[in-house]
C-alpha cells in the first residue's frame, strides 16, 4: 500500500506555545515548550449539517464547523506547568499551586506529530485555544501496577488575525502536514508555531554585529558595548571580563523592543590600555536555538 495511505500507528512529541497576540493586526506566539509524554490524542471538530429542500427534493446542503475538542492523555503534567495552563495561580517561592476554582485558562497553541505507517508522519499545529483540566485519580498500591494517566481538554478554535491563503484572506484553526508529501520539509516544526507566515525555519541563531568590532583598540573608556543578533533573543548570560585582573566588570543590559539588540553600560569608567573581554555565554533565542559560546575583545585607550 502506497505510504500516504498508511494508518496512523503511534503519537508523540506534543508542544505548547503560549499566544502573545491574536488580534486582527496580529498574531505571534512564544517558544514551544514540550508538554508531557503523551498517550493518546483523540477529536473531531463539531460539524453540522443543514440541508434545504425545494420542488419535493434536497437542493442544497450546508456544511458549517465549529469548535475542535482534543483529548489528550499524558502520563502525568507537573504541577508548576498545570497551573500555567489551566490559569492557576502558582507560588514560587513554596512550589505550591493556589486554586481559586475560578477558570482562567490562556490562550495557547498546541503541537503533536501522529506516526503513519512504517516511516511517514503527519505534522500538526492548532493555532489557538484552551485547556481544561480532567480527573485526577490514583488507587492504592497493591500486587499489581494500576496505572492512572491525566488528560487535559483542549478546546481549539479559528484564530482572530487573517492571513492570505490561496488568496483568500481566511482565519485559521490548524496546519497540518503529511512527510509523505515531497513538498513538506518538517525541519523546524517544533522550533515555532507554524503558520503560512512560518514555512521556512528560521535561520540559526547568530551574533551579527558587535561594537567595539572584536579586536578593536583605543577604544574610549566611556564606551558602551552594543551586540545585535539575527534572532529575538529568549535568554543569555553574557559577561564582560577585564582580562588583566580577571573581574568581571558591573554592567547593566538594556534589550532593545525586538529583543535582538543588546546594550551594555559599565557602571563604572573602563581601566585605561587594558583588554576587556565580552564573553558570550548561554544565549538561545525564541525558537530554542543555542549559540555557541565565545569571546570578543577591545583593549581601551590610555
């Protein structure tokens, strides 16, 4: 049998990515996050049917969808990342979530890929929704291992920003795609929300500019030091070191609104004819994507 046609034979790798922005100007998403190991995904969107009638027979049928609910079954969904995506309050400083009773879920969008057949996969992404919680049970230990599992209610629904889509400005529920398709490159699927405004992956994360170029001297001891990279930035642990005593050198960062450009201001005014290294350490950008750890210098003036 031709592989497209294969059964869907397993599910895995289920991510979430809180909404940001979902409004008629906009739509952006936050980093994928991975959600838990899954069991089992099951669902069907709700679908009615109108039919009229006209000359004693059936002329015309209309077809309209609604709401899309997703049963999802995991071993089990930490309690710090249950009350981010049920909308509970979460302590900390205690580890403890507080439950008010009161429902305020987040907007999320949910991913997962379901395995067809022997090597082919279909690729999804659910633009925009909610989560509900289930039954939380466990029974007493006896001879045998009775597992209980969770499942959370996803409730998908259209998102409220339009994109073109075969020239028609549309809302969207869901993307999905099939490897058995030779247009679909899955390279990158779980790295971002995909959208007909993501069908490339992004580019590898990377240090574009820096200033004081690397190697720079007389640099003026006043100075700031800018660096401007490729990708919105999620975290980092850039230092400045002085590379004669070692110390590392007080700063404040400043990130620019795109979250790309990166300014550091010495508290203090920069030792005279002295290297100071710009160490660049623990950057990962919003797609997950790590840059490698390295070093820039610039020697300052007398």
């Amino acid at each position: 049998m031709d592989q497209k046609y294969a059964e869907f034979i397993g599910v895995d790798s289920v991510y979430y990515a809180l909404i940001t922005a979902d409004t008629d100007s906009a739509y952006t998403a936050g980093t994928p996050q991975y959600l838990a190991p899954v069991a089992e995904i099951a669902g069907e969107p709700e679908v009615n049917n109108k039919t009229t009638y006209y000359d004693n027979a059936a002329a015309n049928n209309y077809v309209t969808e609604g709401k899309t609910e997703l049963k999802v079954t995991v071993a089990n969904v930490p309690a710090q990342l249950m009350a981010t995506l049920l909308g509970k309050a979460y302590d900390a400083a205690s580890g403890r979530v507080y439950d008010s009773g009161q429902a305020n879920p987040p907007k999320v969008a949910l991913g997962f890929r379901f395995a067809m057949g022997q090597d082919k996969a279909r690729y999804y992404w659910f633009l925009a929704g909610t989560f509900s919680g289930g039954a939380e049970e466990a029974t007493t230990k006896t001879s045998d291992v009775d597992e209980k599992t969770y499942t959370l209610t996803f409730t998908a629904v259209t998102t409220a920003f339009k994109w073109t889509v075969n020239t028609v400005l549309t809302s969207l529920k869901r993307t999905f795609a099939d490897t058995s398709d030779s247009a679909f490159d899955p390279t990158g699927w779980f790295t971002q929300v995909q959208t007909p405004s993501t069908t490339v992956a992004p580019s590898a994360v990377s240090l574009s500019t820096i200033v004081p170029a690397d190697g720079a001297a007389s640099v003026a001891r006043t100075s700031t030091i800018v660096l401007t990279f490729n990708n919105k930035i999620a975290s980092e642990a850039i230092t400045l070191i002085n590379s004669t005593s070692g110390d590392t050198v007080v700063f404040t960062k400043a990130w620019d609104t795109a979250g790309k450009v990166l300014t550091i201001t010495p508290s203090a005014t920069l030792a005279a004819t002295t290297k100071f290294i710009v160490a660049i350490a623990g950057v990962v950008d919003v797609y997950g994507q790590a840059l490698a750890a390295n070093g820039k210098d610039f020697t300052t003036a007398a």
